[in-house]
C-alpha cells in the first residue's frame, strides 16, 4: 500500500480519542500534516506529543454540533490558516443504547446533528474546489457495521449512519468529475472510549466476531488506503469492516 506522501494535509474529527485519535497518528506517522478537530483540548494536546512531531498535528478545538449551518465557513478558514486540504476523515460521532418506549425526537436529533448533519456540512466546505487540492482529494467517512445490523435499542444511531451511507454515495456521484473520491467504512465492535463505556458489551459480543474484535489500527489501515493514490478507482462504497461478524 502507498502511503500518501509527505506534506499532504487532512481534516481528521474526532481526533482526540479512539479511531479518530488512532487515524490522525497514522497519518502523522506517514509525514501528512493533520488538522485534528476535537473538543478535548488536554486530549488533543496528548495527541500532539503523542505522534512525536507536533509540529504536523494543528489542534482546533470546536464542538461540530453547534453553530451546524456554519461548518463550511469554518473549513474556509481552516484551508485559510493552514491550506488547501487533500482530504478528511469524519470520525467524530456518538452512540446511544434507547428502546422505543423511551425515545425521543430531541435524542435523535443529538445523534443526527454529530453523526450525519456535521459530516456532511463539512464535507461541503471542503468540497468547495477553492478548499481542496482537487484530483486525488479524498473523503472518508466513519458509518459504523449498526447501518446493516441494526440491533434493538439503536434505531437512531443505526439511522444515523444508513443516512451518511447513502448520502456518501450521492455525494461520490457529484464530485466524481473532478477526480475526487468519496467513501465510508463501517466497522463493527472496535475497542475505544465508545465502546468500553457500553457495560459487559465486550464479552456478551465476543462470539459474534470470527477474528476477534478490531482494533483502532484496523481501522486507521484501511481509511490511509481509501486516501491514497492506491484507491484512486474506488469511490461511492462502504466497505464493512467487521472481522467476518455479518
Ligand atoms: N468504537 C466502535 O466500536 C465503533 C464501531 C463502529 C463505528 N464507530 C464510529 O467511529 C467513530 C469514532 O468512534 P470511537 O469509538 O473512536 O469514539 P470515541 O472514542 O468516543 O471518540 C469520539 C470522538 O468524537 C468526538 N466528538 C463527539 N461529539 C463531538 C462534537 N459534538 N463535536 C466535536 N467532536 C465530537 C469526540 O471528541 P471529544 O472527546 O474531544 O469531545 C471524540 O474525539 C464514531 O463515528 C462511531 O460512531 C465506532
């Protein structure tokens, strides 16, 4: 696998914890510069010294459920401060557990704001063709395996990321002319902040995935392929990243 060269520059939410954390290393590691986007700033300040060149990790510190509508305005200013953008990967996002009996518009509307509204307002900043490199930009975006599986009690969230699957796809559509890719990844159980705080969800699910649960790495591996020249055919799709789960 190629990885994508020195100097380039990336959007990374989600950056100060789990598969946001772990693609903004990784990408770091490979020489690209990464605006890491977060509301930690202890976290992403970790992060910096974690990757050991801080000087390739921006930290912006901005809650994405606020001010949505706002959002492409926001990565104009970013590729003002520090340039034209060669990608992102949107991993910033929230899960909730809510039987039927006791859901609400307003949690649903928590979930979609920073699941599907944010990552697709970003995506339009950046998008804009005065924002990006142009041919070889390339988008990512984190939807999770509950798009497909759709266990009870997650209704919303796995609305949340069918919602961004689908919209990947248009968006892939759109933007194809211009060289542009546009893809997601759907992983199932990954051990992160997310998911250790779901009580007893590891050993209940262990049996479900064949090659064990996936890792952050996992993850990170395949969102740096689908950036890179290597994918340079691939756009439009969700790969399903689950350890033979489904
Ligand atoms: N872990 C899994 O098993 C799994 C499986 C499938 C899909 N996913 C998806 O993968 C993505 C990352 O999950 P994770 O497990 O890495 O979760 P995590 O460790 O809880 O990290 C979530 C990240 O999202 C950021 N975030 C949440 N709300 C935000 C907001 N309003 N504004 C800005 N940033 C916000 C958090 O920032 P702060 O902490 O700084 O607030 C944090 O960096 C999510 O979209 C999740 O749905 C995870």
């Amino acid at each position: 696998m190629t990885a994508p060269a020195g100097e380039r520059l990336y959007l990374v939410t989600g950056a100060s914890s789990g598969i946001g954390k772990g693609i903004a290393l990784r990408l770091c590691g490979l020489g690209a510069r990464v605006v890491a986007i977060g509301r930690d700033a202890d976290r992403l300040g970790e992060l910096a010294q974690e990757c050991g060149c801080p000087e390739r990790i921006h930290p912006e510190i901005r809650d994405l459920a606020a001010d949505i509508e706002l959002l492409p305005q926001y990565v104009k200013g970013l590729k003002e401060k520090y340039g034209k953008f060669h990608g992102m990967v949107s991993c910033a996002g929230i899960s909730e557990i809510r039987p039927l009996q006791i859901l609400k518009y307003e949690n649903g509307k928590r979930i979609f704001d920073i699941n599907y509204f944010a990552p697709l307002m970003l995506a339009k900043g950046l998008l804009d063709r005065r924002h990006n490199v142009g041919r070889g930009t390339s988008l990512v975006f984190i939807a999770s395996i509950e798009a497909h599986l759709a266990d009870k009690g997650m209704s919303f969230y796995a609305g949340s990321k069918a919602a961004l699957i689908a919209s990947v796809r248009s968006i892939s559509r759109e933007v194809a002319a211009s060289g542009v890719r546009v893809n997601a990844i759907s992983p199932g159980d990954i051990l992160t902040p997310m998911t250790a705080a779901v009580e007893g969800m590891r050993n209940d699910r262990s049996h479900l995935y064949p090659l064990g649960f996936g890792t952050v790495d996992d993850v990170a591996a395949l969102a740096v392929f689908l950036l890179s020249d290597e994918a340079k055919w691939i756009t439009g799709q969700n790969y399903i990243l689950d350890g033979g789960h489904l």
